[in-house]
C-alpha cells in the first residue's frame, strides 16, 4: 500500500455509512489493496474459483470478479442486486459449507472469524473446500485491540453487559445496516447479539493454536494496509493490531 492510497482510504471509511452502495465502494477499494497483497505473494486471481466467505454487503465480491475471477458469495443475508455472471449469491452458513472438496482456488474470509462460535469448524470448513495449495486468506480485528469490540469499541474493555448498555446510548444505526445486519432485539450478550451468528473473543493467539498441527501452511502473518506490523509480538500485537491477516496455504 503506498503513501497516496491512504487519504482515498480514510475518505471511503467516513462516507461508508451513507448507504449501501458506499459501504461497496469502501469494501471495492479495500479490495484493490487486498489484490496487490496477494499478487505479492503469488496468489493471481484471474481465472481462479473464490469463494467470498461472509460477504456482506458484496462490494469485496464485485471487485474481485472484475479482477478476473470466478466468485461465490456466502452469507446468512444477500443484499438485492449482487448476482452477475462473475457472481453467484448463495446464502448458507459458513460452518456447514454447500459445496464439494476441493471446489475453490481461494477462499477470502475478512470479518468473520470473529463471529462464529466454532472457529476451528470454519477453518475445518474452508479447507475442505479448498483445492490441494489452494490459498486461503483470513482476517479479524483481534479481540483486545481498541476496535476489537466492533460497534461495541472501546467499551469491550468493560465487559459484555456494561458494553451492551453503553453502546445502546449511540444513535441507531442507518435502517439499511439494521436490516442486513439483522441484530436480535434486545441481546444479553455479544453471543446473541445477532440472528445466526455472534462476536466471540478472537485473539492472534487463539487463531495460531487453531491453526498448529493442522493441514495449513503459513505464508504470512501480517498487519493489513500497514508497512510497520506488531502482530507476531505477544501481547502487544493483541493490543495494537486493527486488523489481522493471516495468508495461508492448504498443504498437498
């Protein structure tokens, strides 16, 4: 990522609320800079099968299919208007994959680790689906890092019921989030927060041991869209790593 990427960065972060086509816009460029992260490293997407695992409001999804790849993409909600060619919709859940072994090239996972409540089944999951050396790439905002919390940040550092009650003091979200989003009403705790899935305390620490003796190999572990990364540092990178990435390789 260079110099010049970052004001354009910061400008799509602060609009990305308007609406839901500038939350794809934010995601679209994010993507952008994800690309010339893998191309980097030897992943080319062009002509490859990805699947966008947890993808939201899709604008991750269009990018990479106007890279050149052919993408599905999985989610418990699809917004209206993402099926293309290049792009196929499907809701399901990312612990219990609809598709065969070895059906993808690549699996992009940005954001969700976090919120389901069995980790080490997704990972299970994805590499299931992964073909032999296929590249997987996962990320999340580790739990103790100040925007760990999600919406909830910083009052996470409070505790579960605190934070509950103090975030509920902000305005309300835009109606468009809400029904994406689809949050339960009136939720106890980060587990039930929303309607099939959570916020579980994910850690750089916790992701590593998930991943030791597994069928994994670690390409990169890094900090995304930083050149200076304290992520392999212990406790420090929990507390001042936003956003985790792990590239990974599933073993022949």
């Amino acid at each position: 990522m260079s110099l010049r990427d970052y004001p354009e960065l910061f400008r799509l972060a602060r609009a990305r609320g308007r609406s839901e086509e500038d939350y794809r816009r934010f995601q679209a460029f994010q993507a952008g800079l994800i690309i010339r992260y893998l191309e980097r490293r030897g992943v080319e997407l062009r002509g490859r099968r990805l699947l966008d695992l947890g993808s939201g409001f899709g604008g991750y999804s269009r990018e990479f299919a106007g890279r050149g790849a052919v993408v599905v993409s999985l989610d418990l909600v699809q917004p209206a208007g993402l099926a293309s060619a290049a792009v196929k919709p499907i809701r399901g859940s990312a612990l219990e994959l609809p598709f065969r072994e070895g059906t993808f090239d690549v699996v992009f996972c940005a954001s969700l680790i976090e919120h389901v409540a069995s980790p080490r089944r997704l990972l299970e999951e994805v590499e299931r689906v992964l073909t032999p050396r296929g590249f997987a790439y996962v990320s999340f905002p580790p739990y103790w890092s100040p925007v760990g919390g999600h919406e909830f940040s910083p009052y996470h550092y409070l505790g579960e019921s605190l934070a509950l009650r103090l975030a509920a003091r902000r305005a309300a979200p835009p109606e468009w989030v809400h029904r994406v989003q689809q949050e339960a009403a009136g939720p106890r705790t980060f587990e039930n927060l929303y309607r099939g899935w959570g916020l579980y305390r994910m850690t750089i620490r916790r992701m590593r041991r998930l991943l030791a003796g597994t069928g994994w190999e670690r390409v990169d572990l890094s900090t995304r869209y930083l050149p200076v990364s304290l992520v392999r540092w212990p406790l420090l990178g929990e507390l001042f790593t936003w956003h985790a990435q792990f590239l990974l390789r599933k073993r022949a």
